[in-house]
C-alpha cells in the first residue's frame, strides 16, 4: 500500500537517507562521549592568558590565575594524543572499504551490502562497554577500526542504489534528501549521547547500547522495503517500475568493467576527490573538535554541548534542500549550465565556512557568539550537497558506484589525520592552539576550492561510455 502512495524510487531515497543517518550517528556519538569518558588535560599556569573561566556571572569569563590547574575526572585518564588516535581509528578502515565497497555491491547488492554493514555496526557497538573495561582504549581503537570496516561500504551502497532508481531529471533533490540523512545523523549523534549524559550518571555504557539497539530497527526498515532495482521490487506498481526503468540512463547491470585508469587521469576527478577531501576535513573538524573545543575551551555542560554541536548540522541540512532547490531550478531554467551551477555552489560552501570558522576561533571566550559563526559557517556548507556531493553522478554515472568509493575513501584521509592533529596541535587546550587548527582548515578549503573552480566539470566524462572510449581507441589504433 505505500509503494502506491509514496513512489517506489523515494522510498528507496529515504531508505538510502536512514543509511547515511545510521552511519554518521556513529562515527559523530563517540567525540560527544568521551569528554564524559575521559579526565580533562590539565593545563600549565604559562597558557593562562589563553583559557576561559566562569565568573559566578554565567555570561563573563576570566584568565585562569596563576599556577591554577583544571581537572575534570572521567573514568578513564587518556591524553589528548591517544584520544586522536581514538577517534581517528575509525577511518583507518572506512577508507580501504570505500575503495572496495564498489566490488562489494556488484558483487552481492546494495540491499544485502546495507544489511551486513549494519548487523555488524550493531554487534561491535553492544559489545563496546565490556570490551574498553577491560582492554581500555587499546580495546576502543580496535572497535572503531572494525566499526569502519562496517560503514566504509554504505556510501558505495548508496550510491549505487540511487542510481538504479533514481532518473538525471530528479538527481539533485533526491541526492540531496539522501545525503540529509547523514547531516540528521551528526545531529542524532550529538544531541541523544548529550541527554544521556546529562541525567545518567557514568552513563556512557548507555549510549553504545542506545545506537546498538536502534541499528536492529534499521535493518528491519531496509529488509522489508529496500531492493536493489525497479525489476527486483515485487511491491512496487509497474507503472512506477516501467517508469523508473524508462527514465534511467543505465541500470548499471550489464555495465562494463570499470575503466580505472581513465577515471584515475581525470582531472574533473581528482578536482572533486580534492574538494571531498576538504569538506570531509571540515565535517572531521566540526564532528570531532567542535565538540571538544565547547568542552575544553568554551566549558559547556555536556547536555549543550550536544545541543549547539548539532545546531551546524541541522542549519546545514535545511541549506542543503534550499540550496538544491535553486540549483534544480536555475539549471532548469537554463540560468546555469551543470558545470557553473556545481563550482558556484562548491564556492559558496568552501569560502563561507572558511570565513566563518576562523572568524569563530577569534571571537576568543565570548561563546555564544562562537557558536552563531560556527553554525553560520557550517549551515553555507550546506551548499555542497547540490555541488561536489551530486558530482559523481555527473561525472560517470555508470560508475557512480566506484566513484563514490574512490572520492569517498581517498577523502577519508582527512578523518585520520584531522583528529590526530587536533589531539597533538591541542593538547593544552587554549584559544590559540584552536585558532591554528582553524587556519589550517580555511587554507585547505581555499587551495581545493580554486583546483574545483579551474579543473572541475558537471558534464559526463567520455569514460562513462566505454562504446566512444573503444571508438576513440580504435582510432588510435589505425592512425
């Protein structure tokens, strides 16, 4: 009855949309949770010009005074440098099975590679409270490695799944309301381990068995309605099912061997994996040091300070709708070309988060207006989910698949490196550490958004379609 209300191929949209929630809640829960795992650094009276303090006055701050430390007790006593690593972990693994997750889904399906990824997400988390008790975090850091071993296969997933349902006329809008679901995740992630936090005491047990439990109503969700193509879904009207099929470019089933080589010398290509790499850098900053920076610098309650880490995401996840919109409509209209609509709006999202975020990091203990630059920043990054988030489609959609794994898993770089650099550039937790870190990342947002602006395309590339690639060889060959 649904599939008749609701069209088959949206279902699929909000299917792939609960995936990506499901993922980043469990990559952006763990930076919230450990400020209440974990003992704070203490802090040298040399750096006392560069921490904030309450007064009794919530609004004021002060200098910490001479030979004056900060501690606050967690249950377990890990440096800065072993917390990066920690939540660097993740990605050690997210990244090799991005770059294979595209063999994965050809070779058992999008529907079944979700399920797998899921079950064993939901495992590792059960298992996680007993595990870091008695192994501490050399437990933590291996199951956060196998946790990404889990997640690297969803995008891949859902990349493919989306281009089997969905058509070029509906690419942005449906994309964007997919990849929605990952900014809800952050938001998920953040604001529930905030709550529990706040009114369970030593409740961190809870929140791995929170997300534990509530990944079994996902794979319920994805085993009832997902499937991986219009002629595989029983449920689904054949007029919805002949529809869909009609307005497809290619249902990627008999697609050719993927031409590795000549997507690995495209410059559009490499233009895009730079400006992921730059937006996944700054998601990894906003994921994992926004969260410690409200701690340990701004000294939020860990309840607010899930509240205002996951504002970005939300304001970011109503641009990103708006954004698409007038990117659909001005390409519609014939305003833009696909190429000038991509690069218009990956720049509105580089430069405007680079802006805002290092204006951030000045406005120095005034934090609520810390907060407002932060959320202005990240709510204009919105803007890359109708630009580098959609290109992929443009590029090759007959690859989408191993595209999205290559842009996605070369990116992953930046979610190891981001919080191993935040744990060592931070370790005694003042203004101006964050204020350098803050630099790095505009500097890397402006370097990939110029590479964007001059190598970057929106068309298809000529290996999308092996037919003009044998043809141009064949003539090679004869000259």
């Amino acid at each position: 009855m649904t599939a008749r209300i609701i069209p088959q191929r949206w279902i699929i949209v909000m299917i792939s949309s609960f995936a990506l929630l499901y993922l980043y809640a469990m990559r952006s829960f763990l930076p919230i949770t450990m400020t209440q795992m974990t003992g704070a650094v203490n802090n040298a009276s040399k750096y006392a010009n560069s921490i904030c303090l309450f007064n009794e006055d919530p609004m004021m701050f002060r200098d910490l005074p001479e030979n004056m430390t900060i501690s606050i007790d967690g249950h377990f006593h890990w440096t800065a440098h072993i917390q990066g690593v920690i939540l660097s972990s993740y990605y050690w693994t997210y990244l090799v099975t991005n770059l294979l997750g595209d063999l994965v889904v050809r070779k058992i399906g999008s529907k079944q590679t979700l399920n797998y990824s899921i079950l064993i997400s939901v495992i590792l988390m059960l298992v996680t409270p007993i595990s870091v008790t008695l192994g501490d975090y050399t437990a933590l850091i291996f199951l956060r490695a196998m946790t990404g071993i889990a997640g690297g296969v969803v995008m891949p997933a859902v990349a493919v799944l989306l281009a089997r349902w969905i058509p070029l006329s509906e690419r942005s809008t449906a994309t964007t309301l997919a990849i929605a679901g990952a900014t809800l995740g952050n938001v998920f992630g953040m604001v529930v381990p905030g709550y529990i936090l706040e009114y369970v005491q030593d409740g961190w047990p809870i929140v791995f068995y929170f997300f534990g439990i509530s990944g079994v109503l996902f794979f319920v969700i994805n085993c009832i309605f997902c499937s991986n193509k219009p002629s595989q879904n029983p449920s689904a009207p054949a007029a919805d099912d002949k529809w869909s099929q009609g307005k497809l470019e290619c249902d990627h089933t008999d697609s050719p061997p993927t031409p590795w080589q000549s997507i690995l010398t495209s410059k559009p290509v490499w233009a895009l994996i730079l400006m992921e790499t730059s937006s996944t850098w700054g998601l990894t900053i906003l994921s994992t040091g926004v969260p410690k920076y409200m701690d340990s610098i701004l000294r939020f309650s860990v309840k607010d300070n899930g509240l205002f880490s996951s504002l970005p995401y939300l304001c970011m996840w109503i641009c990103g709708f708006i954004s698409a919109a007038i990117s659909d409509w001005q390409i519609a209209k014939g305003k833009l070309d696909v190429t000038t609509a991509r690069k218009t709006f990956a720049t509105i999202s580089s430069l405007g988060l680079s802006v805002f975020i290092v204006a951030a990091s000045f406005a120095g203990c005034n934090r609520y207006l810390a907060v407002i630059l932060i959320t202005i920043g990240f709510m204009m990054n919105g803007c890359s989910y109708c630009s580098i988030k959609v290109n992929a489609w443009d590029l090759g959609p007959n690859y989408v698949g191993a595209l999205s794994g290559v842009t996605n898993g070369i990116s992953t770089l930046s979610g190891i490196v981001a919080p191993y650099l935040i744990g060592v550039l931070t370790s005694h937790q003042t203004i101006s550490e964050w204020q350098f870190i803050f630099c790095i990342t505009f500097a890397i947002f402006v370097v990939s958004n110029i590479v964007f602006l001059v190598f970057g395309s929106g068309e298809p590339q000529i290996w999308n379609d092996s037919r003009k690639v044998n043809e141009d060889t064949d003539k090679v060959e004869r000259v």
